[in-house]
C-alpha cells in the first residue's frame, strides 16, 4: 500500500544520507541488453540478407539502469563502465573472425580492434546510454569511449611478456573531465576501449578499466555486477564454498593463493585490490541479476554478494 | 525484506525526479511535539515550584519531521512554517492570562504578544529545528522568525474594522533570503511572528503565514497538516460528508458559499487560495498524524486528504 | 556644524580602513532594551489578568545597536552573542520559579530551560534583531540560537564536579554558517542556547559563548559590553584601583591569582584568555553605558575600558 | 622562411579577431580517413579470416582535422558533424546487406541501423576524434552520438510518405550541452544519430544534422566539405557550369527550381537555407579536398567554393 | 573629544546607508595640488638650466583626495574626472606656446595637443593617482586617459562651425571597464584625453568628459569642484546675487536665457543637464575650497553649493 | 597566394598550443615610433610658435605593436614595458634641461622628473596604447605607470653610492592587478615610473622594469627589443664577434667577466638574469628593427637574436 511504501521510503533516510554526492563506479556487463528497438515489429526474416546480423540492443527494460537512473535522483554520482563480451563475439562470429582469450583476455589483431571498438563504443555504449536516459526520463547519460577528451590513456599489455596485440593497460584517467560531467549532473557511460602512443586504440578489459576509474575518482564504491553470487570460498571448511560476504584485502590476496578463489574471479578480484589501492572506499561483487541488487548493497542494511576492503585483519563471515 | 525495499525505492523513481528541486511549503501545527528533553529523567515534581511550567518540548520522534529530512534528501526543497497555539494557551493558562478569540484569529494585547513571541520564536520553533536536525543526523535547519532578515513584513489585520490589537497579515516576504538558504541546502523554519512598520511586532495565524510564503516563493506545493482527514462535503448527497480528493478554486468557493465547507477549514482553504493566487502550484490538506502523510502525497500514486487547484473546472471525486 | 561634522568623518579614515572587512564580536548584555513596542499605548492596567507580565522589549533607542549598524555600514563584520539575565529572572520570578546560581551560572532544571530558551531566543533575541533592523533602516540581522544550522554544540559544563542541570559549554561552533552570512552582510545574533548530544539543549554563559564565537571565527576583536568601566586594579599602589586601560594574558593571569582581578570579572576575563588562545586577535572590557564605547574604541585613537592582548609581556598602563 | 610565415602571420590578424568566440561548424564526410592504426605493421592476410574487414580508420594525418585543431587554437569554436556513408557501405557488403538509397537517403531497416550506428558512433567517430586530438597535440575532442546527453532528437522521416525504416529528421538538439562543452574549450565530434520516441535510434542524413546543429546554435558559419569545388551553374550563359561564389537564399531557391543545381546538391543547399533560416550566419559549400580548404575560408580574403547568405537579392558571381 | 567624535560618526549612519555602492563622479580642476615631491628639497636654482620648469606636483596634502579616500571607505564608489588647465597653460608658456580659448574650449593644435596629453595624462593624472594611493594609504587608485580600454571616444567639436584643432566631444564611454574597476573597488581617475577615428586623439573640456562618465555610469551624483560657491542668481530681486541651493532642469534653463547665470558657469550647468538626460541622479556645483565639501555634501544634511536635478517644477531656494 | 597563407598559419599549430596562455613581457624601446596623429596635415611652421616642440606620436604603423596584437589574438598574454629615452631627450634640450647619465642611467633631478614622467606616462605610454589598440582594432590596451594600482614600488637606486637623484629600482610589482588586467583580456602597456615611500615617483630605467615584472609575473619569455642583432661575441675565436643564439646564466656571466659582452648590452644581460633568478623562462635579445621579430621568435621554428635561460651548463652557438 501507499503507506508500507512511504515507510520504506522513510527508513532508507540515513543511507541515502550516506552516500549523497558519493562516487560510484559500477561495472556493467554489458550482456543483460534487451532485444532492438523495434526488433519484435521487424525482424530480419531468417532468409533475408541481414540474418545472423546481432540486432541493435535496447536497454528500456534493463533492471541495473533503473537503478542507476534511482541511484542518480537520490544524489549519488554513479559512473558506469561496461563491457560487452558476448555482443564482440556474436559480431566476430557473424564475420568468420575466431575470438582467442589468454588468461581471460581477448588477444585483439586489427581486425579484432576494428569490431571491437565499434561493438563496444558503438553499440552497447549507445544502447546503455539510450536505456539509461529512457529509464531516467530524461538524458541524463553522456557514452564516452577512451579517445573522448583523453579519458583513458594506455599502453600495450603484456601479461608475462606475451604479445596480445591492441590489448592494453590504463595509465591514465582524466578525471577532472569525469568530475565536469558529474558535477553537472550527468552520468558517464564508459567503453573500455583507451588510447596510448600515435592515436593507437587498446582493447581493455572492462574490470580493469572500471577499477582504474574507480582508483583514480578515489570513489565511494566500485560495483561489480556478475552473474556470481560472490567471491565463494569454503571458509567454515565443510567441503562447500559460501559467498563470503566480506573480505579484507590480505586475506583475498591469501585465498588467491591457496586456490580458494579461483578461475575467473581471480583477476576480478585483482582488479578490485588495485582500485583499493589507489583509493576506491570499497569493492563489492554482486548477483546483477538479483533483483535491484544496487539499490539493495547501498540503501539497506542486508548487504549484498561480497565486499572487499583495503584495511581490515582478516575480519570474514 | 531487503529486497521488497528496494523495490519500492526504485517505484518511486518518477516521483524523485518530478520533485526534484521544486519547493514545497509545510504548514506544521507544532501541536505534535513530545515531552521535553531529559524531561522524563527529570520531571518538575507537582509540588515543586515550577509545577505547572510548560515543558520544553523535544521533536526527536517528531513523524513529519522525518519526513522533511527525507524530502530534502530526496532534493525537495522543503520550509517549515509553523503554529503553536496549544502551547500558547499553556503558557497564557499558566500565566494567568486569557485567550481570546475572534474568528479563530487570537486577540493579541501587549502581554499576550509578548508569550506568543517567546513561545512561538524561542520554544516551538527551537524544538522544531533541534527535532529536524535530529531527524536529519545533521544540521540542516534554521530558525526564523519575521524580524530575522526581515523576513516577513506586515500590518495590523483588521478583519471587519475589529481591533484584535497585534494581529497582523503578511504584506511582504524577503524570498531572497530564503532562496539563499535553500541554495545552501537548508531547511527554514519559520514562526509566524512578523514585523512592522515602527518595528512592532504581530502575531499572525500560522495558515496564513504559510500560505503568504508560499505565494511568494511560487511552491510547488502548499501542505498543511492538520488532525483531520481533507475537506469534507457531502458531495455524493447521501447526507454524510466525505473526503473531497480534489476542489478547484471555483468549486472551493462555491462550496463555502453553500457551506458546504465550514468551522476552522474555511480560513484555512481561504489561505490556500490566496497561495494559489500568488502563483503556488497546489495546496494540500492532509491529515498530519497519518503515517508519512508527506511522503504518501508526494512519492506515490495516491494522494491523501484533499488537493486544491487554481485552473480546473470542478472537477471534484 | 556640518563642517566640523565633515571633519571628524575624515579622521577616522585610517580606522575605517584598519578595520574594514574584520569581523568583530560583540557580548550584549540583553539588558539595555527598553519597553514593549506599544508599550505605551496599551499598558495592561495592574489589575488586568497580565499584570506583572515582562514586556515584550524594544530596541529602538539603544544606542549600542545604533553603533553596531554603523559598524555595518563602516565595512566591519559584527557578530552578536547576547545575553538575558534580567528578563529570565523578572520571568522565573513570575512563574514562581526560584533563580538559584553555583559560581555564576544559572543552576538550570528542566522547568528553568524552557524559560531560558524562551526568554533568550525567543524574546530578547528578536527584540535585538528587530532593534539592529530598525537602527540600521534595513533588515541586516539575523537571529540564531545554537540549534540553528547547528551553530554552537555543547557538553555539560560540570565545574569542580558539580551539577549544574542543563548548563553547556561549547564544544564547537558552526563557523561556515556565520561566514556565509556575513559574506552576504547580515549581522548575525545570537542566543546562548547549545546544543548537546540526542538534542538536549543547554543554557550556555553568553560571556563563554561570546568568546567560544570569536575564537572559533578568529575575530579581530572580542567586546564584552558590561557595565564597569573596564578591569580595575591598583596598579600604582596607592590603596585605589584604577581601570586598567591594557592586560597581557600573563598579566592578567598573574592579577587573578593575587586577587586584583575578582568576583564577576574573573569568568569574564577567563573567557577572553580563552578567545585570545583560540585566535582572536584582541579583547575588550568596556562600560556599554558610555555612549558610542563601540564606536570610540574602533574608531578613534582613545581606547576605552580594558584590552586584554594575547602576546606582550606585561605592559600595562 | 622563417620572415615571412611571420608577415602570413600577421597578415591574418583581421580574421583571427574577426572569429574569435565564434562557433563554426563543419559537416566532414568521413571519407577522407586514412588506413586503421598500425594497419601497415598487422594488415589481416587476404586468405586469413578477417580478410575483407574494414579496418578501423586512422585520422592522424587529415589535414581536416589539423585546420580544425587550428581554428580551435585560434580561438574559433568548431562543431564537427561526420557522415560515414563509404564506411558503412563497405561494412554492409562485408555483411552481405544490400545498401539501397530513396532521394540520397539510406533506407535503413533494423539490421541496418544497427550496423550504421556501430560504425558512425564506433567507428568513424571515434577516429576522428582521436584523429583530431592527434592533431591537436591535447585531448580537445569529444565524441557524441544522438543519445548522449539528449543530443539529437528526431521523429521518422516520411518524404513523400514514403516509410524509410529507422530514418528520421531532427526536431531538437541540446545546445545547453553543446555549449557546455566549448564552454569548456572542447571540440564536439558528432555521429548523426538520433533518438525518438522510446527510445528509438534513427539514421539521420549528415548534411541535414549539421544543419541542424548549425542553426540551433546559431553559428557564425556552416561549412560543408565535399568532393567537387562548390554550387556549380552556367551563371554566365556560355553553356558551361561555373562555381558560383556566392548566393543568397532567393536565388539558390530559384537555381533549384530551374535545374540549375540539381542532383545531390539540391539537399544540401536545402539543409543550408534550413540553418540560415534557423539563424546560422553563412553557409559553405567547400572542397575538402582542397589543402586547408577551411583555414582559406576563414582566415584569408579569398574565399573558396560557394557561400550561401540568408538576406541579400540575388548578388550572384 | 572621542566621544564627540563618535556620536558625529553615529549620526551619519543615515547617509552612509543611503550612498552605499553608488557611483558618485567627481570634476577635480587638477588646480589645488601642491609643490612638487622632494621639490623644497631640490629645488631648481633660479639661474640653472631646469629654472620655469613648471615642478611636477605632489598631492599628500589634497583635501579633496582625502575626502575620495574616506567616500571610498565608506563604500562609496567615487569616479575622479580631472582637469589641469593651470598646468597646461604654465607649460604652453614655459615653451613659448600661445593659450588661445574660443567660448571657453582651447583652440588645440597639433603642437598644443601634444602639450595637453603629456601634462593631463602624465603629470596631473599621475600626481592625483599617487596622491589618492597616499591619502587612502593603500593604492586604490588607476590612473586612465581615454586611449586605455578604449574608454572615451570622440569626434572633432565644431561649436557653430568653429574649427578648434583637436578639441572633441564624447560619443562614447566604455563603462564595462569602468564598472570592472569599481567592482574590484579602484577608484579610477581619468584624464579627459580622447580618442577619434584613426586614433587621433582629442582633448575633451573637463566638465564635458565628467558629464559624459557620469551619464554612461547613471552615477547617483555628478560633483563638479569649482572656485565659486555654487550657481548664482539674484532670486530674491534685491540686486544681488544669492547661492541657488536647488535648481530643477526647466528653471536652468531659463535662468540661462535670461542671463541670469552666465559666463564661466554656462557651460559647466550645460554638461550638467546632459548628465541628467542621460540618467545621472543629480548634479552638484560646489565650492573645492571650502574644507571637505564632499563629506558635508555627501554626510550632512546641510549640502553645499548647488543642486541641480532632472525632474522637478521650478523649485528654488 | 591564399593557399599558401593557409598552409603557413596550419604549421604554427604547435607554437601557437605551445605558447596559449602564457605571459610574454616585451621591452618596446620606445623609439620606432611614427609622426604625430595628423601631423602631416597640421605641422607647426617652422617660425611658428610651437617650432621644435617634439610632436605627439602616433603608432599606427608600428609593426611592433602590430605582432602584439597578433599575439593577444593567438592567446598569448603580452605585457608591454616601454622606455621613451628619445623623446625624453628631445624635451629636455627643447626646454634647455642638459641630460646627463652615469652607467647608462639618467641623473634625474626634480625638473628632470617631471619632464620624464609627462613623456613617458603622458605622451609614449600613450601614444602606444592608442597604436596597439588601432593595430587590434579594438581596445586591447591599458595604459599604466607605476603609481596606478601601486604597480610599481621602488627606492632609490645608489649604484656604487652614488646620487642619481630620483633614480629607482623596482622592489615590488603588483602582480594581482596585472593578472586580473590579463585575466580580462587586456594587454597592460607600462611605462617605468615608480613610486617610492611618502608617494615620491622614481624615474626608472626601462629594462630594469621589464625585468622585475618579468620576474614578478614568472613569465615564459621577457623579450628586449633592440637595435642590435642580440648578445655579439667572438665564440669561434677568428676575431670576429658574432651573434650569440643561446646563453645560459654561467656563460653570460663568464662573457661579461671576461668583456666579450660589454657596454649597454651589460645591464640588460644582467637584468635578463634578474628576471630568470625571479621565474621567468627564457630572455630573448631580439632586433626590433627586424620585420615580425616577435612573431619569429615566438611562432616558428626560427629563433632570432639570443636566447637567455637559467639552468643549462655552457650550451653556445
């Protein structure tokens, strides 16, 4: 009813208090995209030349924008970085071009880059900047990729010495651009694509470039959306791992060296550790499919999947 | 559960942003205050010499004082204008002085003016703002009376060429003072003791204060909390008044003509649509002890109590 | 004559320079006001019900606000901090109430705050406010108690141990508010009302708040407003003290423990030390009823009553 | 030498004040990009499987971009709309989607739209603006696509009733922003796409964008650079077309209705009499090709191609 | 006595509120300055080479500057427009250069121009400045001809034809910078050299160039500073000549007609009535000798010389 | 042609980014100036009067003045400090005043004085701020002296003990009020009079000024415009001096050790390393006479003259 609602409105005062005017940087998939505009009235038949063309996404119906769109009206600066993964590989498949990963990075030739960057600053940059001001009712979201105004400065990464070809490693962040946007109340929507020496473009991977927007904003939060519940470990040594709901940065780095966390969450949590380090207030992995999980982590007391902290011993639940 | 919160929080996006920035004038009766603080611990023993002194009151657990700190936290810009009578007629009770009334508006002679500014200025407004921050957990009020800033200009009020001695009605409100405060993120407070020429002082009827500011401000909205449900009128004729939802000015009129509207609400409705008058978007008159009665009107789909509006014809549910 | 006028006018030119753009903080005592407004025209007759009730007070004639205006106009930055001793007793009188003191300070029980907070913030504070905008033909004043914006935070004050009820001392000062206000030219007022923890108010000593005020905002200058002459001691020995016209902080340390300095004066300049200590750059003791004592100490090459420095090695005249 | 790019210099003092603060836009085709970065070094082998890839274009050495990097430093405020109709051509018949045209306008079904938007929003102009903050030797450009910050809003495009798909024409473009951004020293870079209804993308023809933004923001000029020297017409009767240096409004309008410009010409001069009439100064039919076409415009006395002014009678050369 | 001395300063609160941050324009001769600096020390022999040099003058000891200084202080905002005529014409002497006055205007050749600039904008501009920033004891004061930011531009003057050389009359004030300069609060002191088409420079008579600033600024007041005691007339009809305390335009005007003001002052009550048709608030012609004519002016109720206003119906004194 | 224009401004983009916003200081000696304003029109015959009197200067084809306003144009922030020692000297013998230097200084008594300040602050300053403004085409310039603003603050210069009589050397610069001049856009145009204590103006030489603004405002280049080729001396030791391109402070202490720099270069090298000891970047010893030295220096790759820096070991060429 109309009072249950003005009631929980009313007991989220002090966390909106909390977190007004605070920076949160939330990595976005990229991959919960809706079908395109106009998609359903008109399809490409399956016969017709366009067939296998990965349709334009719209983003109206996406959850996460919702609550970024609420998280803006209730005076937190969220900046969104996404990915896109799954949109560059249906694009490169479509195309006959073979998607490789070392260590879970995209190793990226010419060709590569060219899809790469469209997919990314082109498509799902648009379609969740599109989604995001139809889900705020009014443009509040400005798309940027690493050329606009310098945004993201990089150079070639090379993980162990292998040559990846266009995938970089931030250096830089102009932040003071970012801070022009938020103050003026806008939010950026990011493509991790950067640029390094002579105007060349480099592919990064998306978790490295939120955590290094969230480093250098010495943000609030940074937000990982996945489709993991959390870091899961077996912390009370029954042989099943739990989500461990809260983590300091030792004992992560400890778990990644026991094997506790493993495979994908490794670097995810890496990630993590250097924006703490260079300033970010807290790291937290969560269910993007969970309902509002966003608006659950900042704005009620039940926190949600797992939070990373730089300065506490080893405090784990 | 933390997550039906969060999907109620994220219901009331639209209302958010509807209100965002815009000005809502709060006529508070002042009647709903607590006991004083510390008051439990240290009660004044009846047959102690200060039996019988008005407590000073506390807000702390003020309802509608949470709800302004919420409104501005959601970026509504909220002033307080606010009565006191009952602590008034305490204080003259104590005091041994009469109160008298003429049309609802307090006969004010020297010594009367001199308890109503002590208690209205010094006492309830004292409270009032000591509650806001409170409920806030940060200082976000600011008192005022009429001198302060020159705030609220009047002249002696005359209703039918009666003598009430110091009543007066408003002629000018400094808004640019107030403005400045809003600008600055605070919350006025204001006790509707105004000044005039010579630097006398008047007591002026809280509703009409409200109403005066608001007007002059242009608000978005004119709420004024009272201990009953709306407007009453038997508009179906089945011989039992209801709850009018929504009166436009013309029917507002009518409805006093026929007396339909009557007893206490007459002034007030009168003061909303001189506030409407002046350029106020709509008034409200709601029940102030129903639960988050401010939050309800503002942040979901139903209203409560009754909406007057300057433009419409007669539309009335 | 007009000339002769003209002339004194461009012998203060290096005064009005020197002090142009200063904030200086003046301790009114709140007894200096005269009759109600009206007051004259319509007494309570002494045995009409309100007989015996304080009149509100005006301040039209006071000399000291005419000075502070002119202050004003001159480019000085005047704060307020006032008073209320003798409109709180003539009040607790009337109620029965009985007016007990431990050091100086007001013993303060429940019943006794809700008559201080009344009487100073709500009566003598606007009668000040109003005075100050009447003296300065345009509303320059703004009233404040410590609960607004939360400007003065306290603690109890337990001096030896003692209880004293709801007495304060201030433990911070909201100077961003003040600074706001005088940087768009009000001339604040200020009731010495603090606010404590769980928003308990307490009754603060105006002399400690004056200083707490100027200290916190490092004022040029700090002026107790009393009515002796200055600090008086027999510095030359003869059996007859005299008005000492300058104190170092040592010295005067050094006249209270020898007794030269005692009774009332000793918190007075105790609080000054203090004020000096936290930055304020002078402080003086001055007779309020010698007309224009505001004036002639800023303004002209002959000091009055005492000043008390923070740095010189006992020079005293 | 060294003297006398010194007297060039100076020589165009005039213009440089002339231009100063003024906003100049460009419509650039997009065409004229060079080969993707590091191309050389990684071109895909024929038979490899990203052989027939566009590759993703490099700006660096467009001497466009270098003359816009100038006005810039000059103190001019450019606004660069883009095409990329090559591009995306290429882009389609890699897809095997056919591109078809109605009146100069590509008809744009939803597998279309979303390759046009990838490769004008990801592509194209992601090149020219790292192309450009290559020239500029600083991060000066911003990329911008319809949908960020409300940019571009646009309803279908319906000429002659015919249905174009996902093709629209502008109805509203966000100056505030725009200005913002050469508030801010920035050089916006814009993909011509738009957003409608929904949240709806629309391919919007480049010309009429520019034209758009051109008359919305009231600039000093319009340039458009294209591949022939200007309006050509057989003004001096001798059967062969000549470039006409200079039209007014009337006289364009009565070219066009006697054949005398035709082709594809016809909707560009009309897009400019759509930006004179909306308030943009001039407009400019420009050979891009030329070396420094728009420094030759602007800054010297001789101008190039064709000039289209809003208010004269007929002066035609 | 101080207390004289401050009550004289209470008693001008009045005024000093009603000119505060106004523009007063003063018309200095340039004649009261004194000998030059160091020129008792080092005074040129009488038979050495520098022997009729007239000495370059020092102004410590001016009055009249002191009394812009304390205007200033008391937040007035004071614009001095100087003449030098004295210094000019002892010069053009001392060089063997005839004075030649055609109705009051120096006929000005090329030679004579050169003489008029060096001596008004170097050496009486500059002995003003520097006497200001002494009297003030901080430098407030910036020196301007009408070269600097282009602030007074003129064309020739041909009074019924007469060709006068250089002799201009003002078109137009650049008040922006003006205005910029007051902001920052300097006062600026202007020598009336102007300058025309081609940048030929021009001298400008004194009154004219004061009534044409303070009819650019719309100054509250336009004070000329002459050697008489104000406008004379013999308004009583006994024969002599009184002080007209206030004229109105209209009575000006036929007092001219009927020669009852004539000679000298024609021209100065001229400049004036332009200053009131172009929006300065009054004119005053007063006596520079009498001491601190521009405090009693200004700060007294007893004002000095004569007053001429705009608007009223023949009301004199 | 127009093209190569273009060509020549497009090639300065890297000087022109290089130097935005920077502050150049430029000694104008003073002496390039043209004929007076009509001069040719109006001369003084040669028995006439005036005959000998030196005739106002005008600037309109000052090249010089000409580059200046072509660096405010190109975002340059130019500071002019001028000389006028001809002009000085061609009064002086007018007037029979002998001109008598030591070291380079000229002995100043209080005629003299007033001689140099009427010519340079009344006729060169002037004369140039109406040049530079005619070369802008608009008003870019502001006039100063060292009294305006306190701009300049000096004492007597003593060189070796001896009395140079009002012979001063700059302590002080008011450096904010040239910022704010800069900061709106102004071009400052000083001429080197200075004020000491008690308001005595200092007749001070003109590299020496420009040297300690230079130094005060910590610019990138202080340029001397000469009428030498810059800083000769025999490098290559074939007994043939040449002109030195670049010099560090050792070096150029060395050669003046040594005499390879002698004479009037001497006092401006070391006022170049007075103004490097201060911050600023480089000196540059230019020939002014050389079309569009300014802009040669500044805007391509060409130095002329020599270069003086702080911080490198001995580089010569």
């Amino acid at each position: 009813s109309a009072e249950i609602r003005a009631a929980v409105l009313a007991d989220v005062l002090p966390w909106v208090q909390r977190f007004a005017g605070r920076i949160v940087v939330i990595k976005h998939g990229g991959s919960t995209l809706g079908p395109a505009p106009g998609g359903d009235a008109r399809p490409p038949e399956p016969a017709a030349p366009g067939a296998g063309i990965p349709a334009a996404p719209a983003c109206g119906d996406d959850g996460v924008l919702r609550d970024v769109a609420m998280l803006r009206a209730l005076g937190v600066r969220p900046v969104v970085v996404h990915g896109g993964g799954k949109a560059i590989t249906a694009w490169l498949d479509r195309l006959g071009l073979p998607a490789r990963f070392v260590d879970g990075l995209r190793v990226t030739d010419a060709a590569t880059l060219a899809v790469v960057e469209m997919v990314l600053a082109g498509q799902v940059n648009k379609a969740l900047v599109t989604g995001l001001n139809q889900a705020a009712g009014r443009p509040i979201a400005v798309g940027l990729a690493g050329c606009d105004a310098g945004l993201l400065v990089a150079r070639p990464k090379r993980p162990g010495g292998r040559d990846l070809g266009y995938v970089g490693e931030i250096v830089r962040v102009n932040t003071a651009f970012l801070l022009q946007l938020l103050e003026a109340g806008f939010v950026p929507v990011i493509a991790p694509v950067a640029v390094g020496e002579g105007g060349t473009r480099y592919n990064v991977n998306a978790d490295d470039a939120a955590a290094a927007v969230a480093g250098a904003l010495r943000a609030e939060k940074l937000v990982f959306l996945t489709d993991v519940p959390g870091v899961m470990a077996d912390v009370d040594g029954d042989g099943e791992p739990e989500v461990v709901s809260r983590l300091d940065a030792d004992t992560a780095r400890a778990f990644m060296a026991r094997g506790e966390i493993r495979g994908g969450m490794v670097p995810k949590v890496e990630a993590g550790l250097r924006a703490l380090a260079a300033g970010a207030g807290s790291v937290h992995i969560v269910d993007g499919r969970r309902p509002h999980a966003l608006l659950v982590e900042l704005f009620t007391s039940e926190g949600v999947g797992t939070m990373v902290v730089a300065g506490e011993r080893g405090r784990v639940a």
